[in-house]
C-alpha cells in the first residue's frame, strides 16, 4: 500500500466511490467530512477519518474534492491553501464535483501553481458505476499537472477524455447530465405508459431494451424504477442541483432548454413530496403522481 495518503473531502456517494476504487488500487485513503455518520461508514471501508481539512493538506500530496457544489469546492481549495506547509511541494487538487465551469475556470486561473495544482475531472456515472470503475473522466485543465497524478487518476476512472482548459470539462458533464436526465424521464414515462396499458413492466423492459430505443439507462435505471428501489446511486438533490446549474448557464447563453425545464418541474416535484434523497430513479413516482391527478 502506498504510505502518502490519497485525501478525500466529501465522503458521501461519489467520495465513497473514489475512495473504494483507490483502496483497491492499493493507495492509503484519508477522508474528512462534516457529516459524522458518513465519516463513521468511510472508516469502516478501510479509510482513515481526518480531523480537517488542514491536516489533509499537511498529510497528503493529493487531495480528491468530492462535495455538492462549487461553493464548496472554491472553499476546499481555499483551506487547502492556507493549511499547506511551506516547503512543502505543490499540493493537487482533484475535482470529481459537477460545478459551475465558469467558476471552475476562474479558480484555475487564480490559484498559485507553485502551491496548488488543479484538476478537473467530474465523473460521468452514477456512484455504482464509478465504484465499480465503469464511470467516464471529463478531465479539464493542465494536462501536466493531470499526468503527475495518473496513478490516482487511473484508479478513479480508467476511462478519461481530456477536453482541454479547466471548465471544459464541467461542461461537457452538464450537457451529458442533460441527455441523461432526459433519457431518464423518458424511460419513466414510458414505463408508466405501459403500466396504465396493462403491461407487465419486467417483461416491457427487456423490449425495449432490444428496440430501437434502447440507452443505457434502462440497464441502469429501469429495474429501480420496476421495483421502487430508490436506494441512492444519484441523488434527487443532486439532480436538481445540476439542472438548476444548467439552466442558469442557458441563461448565461441566452439558450432555451425547453426539455430540461420539464424536468427539472419533474424534479422538483419529488423534492416536495420529501424525496430528495431517493435515488434519481424516483422520477418515476412523480409521472405517476402527475398521471393519477389527470
């Protein structure tokens, strides 16, 4: 096992991940998290709990931010900053969060690379897929500083694309997230379709798995949905979060996205009926609370 721990701030799902990916990869894993029931479940995969963020930046040489938002991941990278040693070589910074690009850019730009190396890379996969390393790298920014880290960057995700500056690739992950999700409301949809027409569900899913409109998120979605499973893989908050993030970039852009609008309307559905932290999946129960209330 290599001795340096990998550091890890934010343990919840996609943290998690990481950090299981990187103990089989044979790295020693540091994690620090406010939330004392997600550092108690990180320790008991094998993980070390560090008490701050300032002893990971003492501890570590490479540090995985894996928190809910760009808010988060500027204050991360400000505290790492201020907790580093002098003397010390530069600290790098992995970003797996789905952020706010224009903020992930401007943060490159601004942190000291004699002390602080940056890269970008949000996962595109649930934190199932990520676990189990079948998840996509969208890595943005110095591709020196990205290679200098390979080994912590394989164990993540050994499928990467580099898609150039820091922000690129918070949005290709945002137009992905959109397709997604889309894919994900139209599968429920379909399923509810089906269900209202008497179908069996289990047996309508492996058609369409074999139709023309097949995607893959009916290999990763659909048996949740049959089933009512919404143990989380990717969160209903984190949904809404990302395509509230999209559509105020579209906003930026001055770009409508009439089919991410509805579902985000979908997901804010689930929100006030308290599902905020059901798997995404749940979309489900809110095109059925809209089909039953026609």
């Amino acid at each position: 096992m290599n001795k340096t721990p990998v550091g890890i701030i934010g343990t919840g799902l996609m943290g998690t991940a990481c950090a299981r990916r990187l103990l089989a990869a044979g790295h020693s894993v540091a994690g620090y998290d406010v939330d004392a029931a997600k550092a108690s479940a990180f320790a008991a995969l094998g993980g070390h709990n560090s008490p701050s963020i300032a002893t990971l930046a003492r501890d570590c040489h490479t540090v995985v931010l894996a928190v809910f938002n760009t808010d988060q991941v500027e204050a991360a990278c400000d505290a790492l900053l201020a907790a580093r040693p002098a003397g010390l070589p530069p600290l790098t910074a992995i970003c797996v969060s789905t952020c706010d690009p224009d903020r992930i850019a401007a943060l490159a730009q601004r942190l000291p690379v004699d002390r602080l190396h940056f890269v970008e890379m949000p996962v595109s996969g649930t934190s199932d897929q990520t676990a189990r390393g079948e998840a996509l790298g969208l890595v943005g920014g110095d591709p020196a500083a990205a290679d200098a880290v390979k080994d912590v960057l394989d164990a993540i995700c050994p499928r990467r694309h580099h898609l150039g500056a820091a922000g690129n690739g918070g949005r290709a992950k945002l137009a992905i997230n959109l397709i997604l999700g889309i894919n994900r409301a139209a599968l429920a949809e379909g399923l509810v379709f089906a269900e209202r027409m008497g179908l069996p569900l289990d047996a309508f899913l492996g058609v369409a798995r074999d139709s023309a409109a097949y995607s893959q998120i009916m290999d990763i979605k659909g048996k949740k949905m049959i089933d009512g499973d919404f143990t989380p893989h990717g969160k209903i908050a984190q949904t809404l979060k990302d395509f509230s993030l999209m559509l105020e970039l579209a906003q930026r852009l001055q770009q409508q996205l009439p089919l991410a609008t509805t579902y985000t309307g979908i997901v804010e559905g689930c929100m006030a009926q308290g599902e905020a932290e059901f798997d995404n999946a749940a979309v489900i129960n809110e095109i059925r609370r809209r089909s039953r209330a026609s």
